[in-house]
C-alpha cells in the first residue's frame, strides 16, 4: 500500500476528505508549517501521526524546506500531498520530490493562478469557475493537471458561496486523483498531460456544472 504524507497550514479541510475517503493509501502523517493549525487535531483524532515544523523557526525559504524535507522523510512516503499548504516552495525542493507532490488548486487552471481566485472569477464575470487538482512544478500552479471540476457562477454569487461550492468539489476531485495515484494509473507525457490509464466510462477527469448544482 503506498503512504502519504499531507502538508496543512489551517483547519485542513481537504485533508479531512482524504482522511475519511476510502483510499489505498496509508496517511504517514500530517505535517503543518503552523502550530496552532486547527487541521492538527483533526488528524490526531484519525490517529494520524503530526508534525509541526513552524516556518517562523527559519531564517529563509531555502532553511525552511530543507527542515521540512527532513521531517518528511523521516515518514518515506510515495506521495506527498499539499492540502491548503500556504508556503510557496523552493525550487530544490519540488524537484526533490519531482512527480510525487501534487496540489489541490480553486480555480479551473491556467486561468486565476495564485491567491484570491474566487474574487477574481467574479470580478472578470466568467460564468464557470472550478478547482484543479495537479502535480507541482517549480512554476506556480502551472503542474501537469490531474483532474478538474466545474461550477457554475450564479447570479448574486459572493466570494463566500462561490468559495463553498468550489470546496464542496475538491473534496470529491483530490482524493480520486490520490486513488489514482496509488493504483499506478496517471503518467505523465513529454510535452506535461497527465494520462489516466486504463480509464473506464463511469470515471471522469471533468465534473460538468451542472453536475455541480
């Protein structure tokens, strides 16, 4: 059975999914970059091992990811899992765990990189917005994208109903992508597309708005 190691920084939301999913995947140990991370004591209450390495100990990035790195390790894990994680990591430290780091994004990427997607989907009135599971890439959410959902934009949506749609739909898509990266199912091609092998009708790498509402 492959092991997992997710990384939090708040209350853990996603990672809770993972944690109450039905996976072939053994959950090593959280670890989170802030002590008072409210995810912590949900994952002792799973009996999941944590860890606490607090960015605030270290002098730079480079310092931080090398202690995180460590504590990781200690747990060899096959994947490892970010789950609201709000440290930008180094390079180094992606390509150390080159195609065994993914990342759970809200927004439909390419578009809304980066931080504040929902009030940015709503500013530029685009009419279906979504989340994005993928691997991660020195570049800024620009990973091979794993699978992805769709909602739709309703009138008189705000920031926070659009947010809480958007949440309801990575609790489905993170931990299916986990599953099939466990069952040795996703390859990822010369020019950066993720292939989900062996594909059968009843899965999709899309969920529709529709399906959504």
């Amino acid at each position: 059975m492959k092991s997992i190691v997710i990384l939090i920084s708040g209350r853990g939301s996603n990672m809770q999914a993972i944690l109450e999913a039905d996976l072939p995947v053994r959950v090593a140990a959280v670890i989170s970059n802030k002590p008072d991370a409210a995810g912590l004591e949900i994952a002792r209450r799973h009996g999941v091992p944590t860890q606490v390495v607090n960015h605030r100990d270290y002098d730079d990035r480079e310092a931080f990811d090398k202690a995180l790195a460590a504590g990781i390790d200690t747990f060899s894990p096959d994947l490892v899992v970010l789950a609201g994680f709000m440290r930008i990591l180094t390079t180094g430290f992606v390509h150390d765990y080159n195609g065994r780091l993914i990342n759970i994004h809200p927004s439909l990427l390419p578009a809304f990189s980066g931080l504040n997607t929902h009030v940015r989907a709503l500013a530029e009135g685009v009419k279906i917005h979504g989340c994005t599971a993928h691997f991660v890439t020195p570049s800024l959410d620009k990973g091979p994208i794993i699978s992805q959902a769709a909602v739709p934009v309703l009138p008189g949506d705000t920031e926070d109903t659009l947010a809480e749609r958007v949440l309801e739909q990575e609790h489905i898509i993170y931990p299916q992508a986990i599953r099939w990266f466990a069952e040795g199912r996703l390859s990822i091609t010369r020019n950066g597309n993720v292939i989900l092998q062996n594909q059968k009708s009843a899965e999709i790498a899309l969920r529709s708005p529709w399906e959504a509402q």
